[in-house]
C-alpha cells in the first residue's frame, strides 16, 4: 500500500513491539487509553521490558507526522488520518472464565469513530474463531455509519510472541495473515512481510486464522495438563517425573513438555474462548475443559506437596518461615498477571506459614496493587525453614541456597530445575 499510515491500538506486550516494528519503515502511531504507559513510552523505557531502550529511541519520534517512526499517544486525534488500524489489545476472562470482551468492544468503538472509506482494520488480539466478524465488524459499521467490504475492510493476525524470550522476537516468528476478501487478504500479508523476516502464512479466512491461534495455545495447554497429571500420578509412586521425562524423550516422536503451573494471560486463558464458543454451538469439549481443570488445580497441588515434604522431615509447618522464589507467570519476564504462584501461596498461607516472596523481575508496587501482596526484589538476608522454587528466574538457578537455609531446611523445586545441584531439593512436580 502505498502511503500507509498504522495505528496500533494497544501498546502491551503485544502492541509496543509491532508498533517499533512497523515504525522502522511506516509512519506509526502508538495509541494507548493508559496515559502512564504513554508517558513512559515517550520517555523512551518499556516496563514490560519487551522492546529495549535503543530499539525503542531509535524509531520514536515526538510529532504525528508522515515520516517514519513511532509516535506514541492517548489522544484519538492523532489517529484520525491513519489508514491500517492494528487492534492489539486484552482478551481476558471474566471471574467464571467467560471470554470479557470489553477492550475490544471499546476500541472497535474508538476506531469506529475515525475509520474513512478504504481503511483496513487488522485485529490481532486472541479470540475464538468469528469473533471478528460477529462481534468487532458489527461495532466498526455502527459507529462509523460505512459498510464493511465496501467502505472498509477487516484483516486478523494473530500474535506469536512469547514474553521475555529474546530470540524469538516479533519479526522472527511466522506470522499467519488473513483479509476480509482475497484481494484484502494478499494486502494484509504484503504489509506483514514487509516487516516480519521470518516470512508469513495467508491463511484462507478471518476464521481460520483466528482458530490457528487459539488452537496452538489450547495445545499446548492439554500437553502441560497431561504432563501434570503425570507428575501427581508418578508422585503417589515414588517415580521422579523429571527422569521419566528424560527417559521418554528419547523416542523421536515423544513431545517434551514438563509439569508445571500454567499462568498468565494466553495459555490458561485461551482455551476458555474455543471452550465457550463450542458450548454456544451445542459441543460441551471435554478434553480442552479437562486440561483446564487440571492445569488450575496446580497451585493447590503444589502447596499441599510442599507441606507433605515438610511434615516427612520433620519442619514443624505451623508458623514456618517459608520463602517463595518467584511470583511472576513465567520466568524471565516482569508479567505477574494471573500468576499462579499467587494459588500456592494462597494455600501455603491457609496452614499458617510464613511467607515472604522473592522476585527480582516483579515490580513490588504492582504485585501490591494486583494481588495484596508484599515482595521484595533484593535477595532477603535471612535464613529459611523452607524455600519454594517457583518461577525459573535466571537469578535463582546460581543461587546460594546455604545463605538462605536454616540447618535441616528443605527446597522445593516445583520445576526441577536445580537437578542434583543442590542436596537440599526434596520435592517438585
Ligand atoms: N502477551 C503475550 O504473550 C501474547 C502473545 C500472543 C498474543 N497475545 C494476545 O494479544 C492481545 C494483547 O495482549 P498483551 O499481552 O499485549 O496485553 P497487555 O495488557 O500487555 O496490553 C494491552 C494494552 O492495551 C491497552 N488497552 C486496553 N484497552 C484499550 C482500548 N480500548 N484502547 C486502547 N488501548 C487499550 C492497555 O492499556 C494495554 O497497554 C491479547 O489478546 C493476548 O491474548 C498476547
């Protein structure tokens, strides 16, 4: 296309790094309604730590103007003569695990209101499959009074991304495109492959691409589920899970997965919009809700190992100082949004221990904020009756834990990770 103009819409873990991505050969413009994020954004620092501050100032600019680069802003103004919009904002759950499709509705509504003939809307947000077109196209007609694939035209691509994963950044994964028309279709792809080196895969409907997505996290969602049943199954037996594992994957075609707690906003979330779309079409799915079920029993499961491992070793659990290692969702990464470290915590709390957390990535105002909780991000100079490993931080895999450890205190390795490192380990998935 030519004079392309892009307004990203959501500048998240997601958004921010299209957007510098885009801005490195289009005029951009970030739109975001979090005017903190903006600030900080033009200041030139990503808190998400997805982009870096170089990668960031090379392309920000401070005027909307034409030229390429990245201007970052809350004022819906700035994105009036934009001609791609690229919605990439939340898809939460509500608290019964029903798709909330609120952020999406709302900036539907903001691009609605600025969209001109001729324009193309790219969603990018994971959703279930005819979300866009049930939901989104119905809200960009209304409130722009055009009509769609006549006045103007819609495109999905879903995002690949993996946060705090440095190699596999946003230009470097394949991208799967998609248009409201074929003719769409082929100019949606072309803008993506103009940016991704990795190549791109125009996929023959909005649906289909919608469904690719929400399908490879529901998959990946099963295999953990099924690796944690195996854990729990292989625990009651005395069987080191990990060692099964090990054995296993020697065989070709074995799929490496390991146990563990499914956190964060894609690969537990996901699963419930394919789950809440079948059922609205008459198929209640029991594999997709069984792994669910399993993958959200784990912060349970874990804090009732942890007190077993205590008991067994004589740690008298009532009053114990216990330390968690790690609150964030996964490792590596500052995102502590639907972590489920805050479930064994919860649990652990409920036999009387003592808790202090120990997160060197979490930002403790925001772990206060979200979940109430106190943590801290320097080493603690106390010593412990018990640590809890719980999220793979780089930090923690060369820690001393004899500094940590009160004498006869025990480690558990919720993602074995320490191995035969360190003696202390009595315990993990
Ligand atoms: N984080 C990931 O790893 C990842 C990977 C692939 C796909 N996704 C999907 O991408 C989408 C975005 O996820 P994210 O992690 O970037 O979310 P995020 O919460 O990090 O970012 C979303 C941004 O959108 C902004 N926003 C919310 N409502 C808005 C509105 N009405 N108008 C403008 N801005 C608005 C928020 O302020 C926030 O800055 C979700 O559908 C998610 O499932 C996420």
């Amino acid at each position: 296309m030519s004079n392309t103009k892009i307004a990203v819409i959501g500048l998240g873990y997601v958004g921010l790094p299209l957007a510098r991505l885009f801005a490195t050969k289009y005029s951009v413009i970030g739109f975001d309604i979090n005017n903190n994020r903006i600030k900080e954004l033009q200041s030139g620092k990503d808190t998400t730590l997805e982009v870096s501050d170089d990668l960031l100032k090379e392309v920000l600019k401070q005027t909307p103007d034409n030229s390429s680069g990245l201007f970052c802003t809350d004022e819906t103004d700035h994105i009036k003569d934009c001609n791609v919009y690229v919605i990439t904002v939340p898809t939460p759950v509500d608290k019964n695990n029903r798709p909330n499709l609120t952020p999406l509705y709302k900036s539907s509504e903001t691009v609605g209101n600025v969209l001109k003939k001729g324009d193309i809307v790219i969603y990018e947000s994971t959703v279930y499959p005819g979300a866009t077109e049930e939901e989104c196209i119905p809200v960009l007609e209304k409130v722009s009074g055009l009509t769609f694939n006549e006045d103007f035209f819609v495109g999905y691509s879903p995002e690949r991304i993996n946060p705090g994963d440095k190699e596999h950044t946003v230009e470097k994964i394949l991208k799967v495109t998609s248009g409201s028309t074929p003719e769409i279709g082929k100019k949606v792809n072309d803008l993506y492959a103009s940016v991704i080196t990795a190549g791109t895969h125009l996929a023959p409907t909005i649906k289909v691409a919608e469904a690719a997505k929400v399908i490879e996290n529901s998959q990946r969602d099963i295999n953990i589920a099924f690796v944690n049943e195996l854990a729990k199954i292989f625990n009651l037996m005395d069987i080191d899970t990990h060692a099964v594992l090990e054995a296993a994957g020697t065989k070709w075609n074995f799929l490496p997965f390991k146990p563990g707690l499914v956190g964060g906003h894609c690969i537990g979330v996901d699963p419930y919009y394919l789950a809440q779309k079948a059922q609205e079409i008459g198929y209640h799915p029991e594999i997709i809700l069984a792994g669910r079920r399993v993958n959200d029993g784990m912060g349970q499961y874990v804090a009732s190992e942890v007190i077993k491992m205590m008991l067994k070793n004589n740690i008298k659990v009532n009053g114990a100082k216990v330390l968690m290692l790690g609150i964030t969702f996964k490792e590596n990464c500052p995102d502590v949004r639907n972590t489920k470290i805050i479930d064994v915590v919860k649990h652990l709390k409920e036999f009387g221990l003592d808790i202090s957390i120990y997160d060197p990535w979490a930002d403790p105002s925001e772990v206060k904020h979200e979940y109430g909780l106190v943590t801290t991000s320097k080493q603690p100079e106390e010593r412990f009756d018990t640590i809890v490993l719980g999220v793979a931080h780089n930090e923690f895999l060369n820690a001393n834990f004899d500094d940590l450890l009160n004498p006869g205190g025990l480690i558990y390795d919720v993602k074995g990770i320490l191995g035969e490192k360190v003696i202390q380990v009595q315990g993990g998935l």
